[in-house]
C-alpha cells in the first residue's frame, strides 16, 4: 500500500492521491483490513452520513490514545454528540472567538518581538507552535508555562497516529497526560475559575455531571488536537506564501484578500489530510460494497485535490472562489476550533506579512513532514527576511 510504507509521511502525497482517485476511489486494503476514500463527493458523504459512518471507535481501540479520546465528542455519535458538543458550543461561536483577537494580537507581537531583529528563525517554532497553546490553554485554565510538556504530548500522539509499533514513549505520555488533566480537574473541582474547564465540572446533561473520562475526554481533544493542527495551518501558510511569487505583495497591497488565502491554504495543504470512520452497516460507496464493522478512511487531503471540484487543484490561488474544501470536516462533527483556527491564522499571518519585508524560506531550507499521514505540515520552517 503506497501511502503507509515508512516514508508515507511524504511532504507531496498528493500524485499518490491523484492516482487513486482515477484508479481506485473506493480502496480496500487488504492487510489493513481498513476502506479507504478519495473523491470529494464520497468524502463528503462519509463525513457527513453519522447514521452508516459512525465515529465510534475509542471503545474498540486499544490503545491508550484510543482509550483517552474514547469519551470525547470527536469519538461519539448522536444522541451523546450533540450532548456533549452543546457544552462547549458557546466558547468556540464566532463571536465568542472574536472577543479573544486583542489577546491573539498582543501574543503575536510578543512573540515576533522576539525575533523581529534577527533577521531569521524558525517559524514553526518561533509563532506557529506557541501561539495556538498559548490561547488554549488560557481559555482552559491551564498553566501556559507548561506548554512544552503538551508540545511533548501532541507529538508524541500525532507519530502514534503514524502506521507502526507503538513505543514505550507512548505509554508514558498517555499515562502523563492522564494524571496532569486529572489533578487540573481535581484542582479545579476545589477552586473553580472562569474557565471551560470550571464550567464543564459544573454543567449538567439531564441532570447528570460528566463523567471523569468525559472531562480527560475534552481535555485531550482541546489541548492537543486543536493544537497542532493551527500550527500546521499557520506554516502551511507561510509555506504556501513563500512558495507562490507574488502572493505576499499581493496580501500586502490587498489585506482584505487573507481570509481567501486562509481558505485556499485549508483547501491545498490540509493541516488534516484524513478522518476514521467505522461501517455502521452494510453500505456501498460508488459500486463498491462494504460490510458493517468495517473500519474507513476519509482522505480529506484528497477530496479537497478532487478536479471534480475544484479547477486547477494543483494550482494554489488565493483568488479561489467558491472554495468548499473540508478541511475542517463536514455535517455535525464539522471542527468546534475552526473560528478559532481562522482567527488565529488571520492575525499571525498579517502580523508577519507587516512585520518581516523580504520574506522568504532561508536558501538551503530542508523541509520535513511531520511524522504523521494524517497531520499534514513540516517539522520546521526555517525562514529569513530583511532587518
Ligand atoms: C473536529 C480539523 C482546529 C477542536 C475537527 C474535524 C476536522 C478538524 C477535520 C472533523 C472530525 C471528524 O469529522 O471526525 C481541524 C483543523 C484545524 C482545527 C484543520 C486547524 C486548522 C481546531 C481547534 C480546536 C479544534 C483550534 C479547539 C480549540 C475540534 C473539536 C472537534 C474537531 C472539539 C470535534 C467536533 C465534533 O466531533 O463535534 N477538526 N481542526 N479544532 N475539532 Fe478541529
């Protein structure tokens, strides 16, 4: 199978993807056992249809990770969806995200400060990873300060997601990770704040609480998965500016044009080039069938490359309209964070156009994918400009 032999984490899986949706849209793997999907249409379908595609899957995965995210929205269908989504709906509302821009801003310039006279750094490092832990962890309550420790955590569980033997490394996170949340939900039961974490300890489904794996269940996927994949959007973005001539004059002479480039960086290098779903019951995609249990692969990375959609796939433009992409998924798990990953990205990525003339990938540059098919973006962005 092509894109999980050890180099599947390549930074262009996109010829990959341009073949399978001539030569096999509907791909059954074999040794896997695993369906895998790359049209748009049959995407979209598989994303949205939760009746026959169910998330369920934390329960039947073994893993730690499976188990840690196995109470969480992500992994759970109606009724107990939309349950737990309506908890947190009104933090991650559009409006309720734009209240946070003057804090996103004053990050932003705190961290270029940093750097703004060196003339190079590591963006990744530098903006991409920080900011979006940074904002998180102050909506949560959650000591900013121990960011690298969730930095540690996310890519460790983001290379768990890579096809592979699990390691040792893994366990320890995961069994980390469970006791930190678990003392910050203790810690919180104690002395309640104005935070989501606060709030969720008191609220109510039917007059029941949440349970404790429900609550390390909305910790895991807020704190880390929310995460790195803002990171992956913001460098793929500069990427994606660098890479295209002219694009960074143009946003500079016509600001109003960066939500479009935004949306066009979703759509050409999704930060999330794949979602699981799990064959609820015998079902076909296209002509071809699939029995109930089955589990399936979504290849939104695909799908938003798909030239029955979109003209010119291969050609990113930041012009694009419209742009339907579905990089933040699509019907009711559609991404809690997208207003908040849009905000995030819209503020850094003016931030640096103003702020860093000349910018361009430092002459030399190697750049890796991270250790992940499924999170798509680069280890590091190295990048200089004129001072
Ligand atoms: C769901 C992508 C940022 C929280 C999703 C889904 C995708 C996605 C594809 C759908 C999952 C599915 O259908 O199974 C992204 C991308 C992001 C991003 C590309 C950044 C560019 C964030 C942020 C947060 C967040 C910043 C939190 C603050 C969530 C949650 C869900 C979700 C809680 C589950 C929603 C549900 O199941 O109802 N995201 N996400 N995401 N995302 Fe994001």
């Amino acid at each position: 199978m092509d894109f999980v032999r050890s180099d599947g984490a390549s930074l262009d899986p996109f010829p990959h993807y341009d073949r399978m949706r001539e030569s096999a849209p509907v791909f059954h793997d074999e040794q896997s056992g695993s369906w895998h999907v790359f049209r748009y249409d049959d995407v979209q379908r598989v994303l949205s249809e939760h009746g026959t595609f169910s998330s369920k899957m934390g329960g039947d995965d073994p893993s730690e990770t499976g188990q840690l995210f196995a109470a969480s929205l992500i992994t759970a269908d109606p009724p107990r969806h939309r349950q737990l989504r309506s908890l947190v709906t009104q933090a991650f509302t559009p409006k309720a995200v734009e209240a946070l821009a003057p804090r996103i801003s004053a990050l932003t310039d705190e961290l270029l400060d940093g750097i703004a006279s060196k003339g190079s750094a590591d963006l990744i490092d530098e903006l991409a990873y920080p900011l979006p832990v940074i904002v998180i962890a102050e909506l949560m309550g959650v000591p900013a300060a121990d960011r690298d420790r969730f930095k540690h955590w996310s890519d460790v569980i983001v290379s768990q997601t890579q096809a592979g033997p699990r390691t040792a490394d893994h366990s320890s996170t995961n069994r980390e990770m469970t006791e930190y949340f678990l003392a910050l939900i203790e810690h919180r039961r104690r002395q309640p704040g104005n935070d989501l974490i606060s709030n969720l300890l008191m609220a109510e489904i039917e007059g029941q609480r949440l349970s404790v794996a429900e609550l390390l269940g909305f910790c895991s996927l807020l704190l880390v998965a929310g995460n790195e994949t803002t990171t992956n959007l913001i460098g793929n973005a500069v990427l994606s500016f660098t890479e295209a001539p002219g694009t960074m004059e143009r946003l500079r002479a016509e600001p109003a044009l960066l939500p479009q480039a935004i949306e066009e960086v979703l759509r050409y290098r999704s930060p999330v080039q794949s979602m699981y779903r799990v064959t609820a019951a015998d079902t076909a995609v296209g002509d071809v069938r699939i029995p109930a249990g089955a589990p399936l692969v979504a290849w939104i990375g695909s799908a938003n490359r798909d030239e029955r959609q979109f003209r010119d796939p291969g050609q990113f433009d930041i012009g694009r309209t419209p742009n339907r992409h579905l990089a933040f998924g699509h019907g009711i798990h559609f991404c809690l964070g997208a207003p908040l990953a849009r905000l995030e990205a819209r503020i850094a990525l003016q931030a640096v156009l103003d702020r860093f003339p000349g910018l361009a990938l430092s002459p030399g540059a190697h750049l890796e994918r991270m250790d992940s098919t499924i999170v798509y973006g680069v280890k590091e962005l190295p990048v200089s400009w004129t001072t």
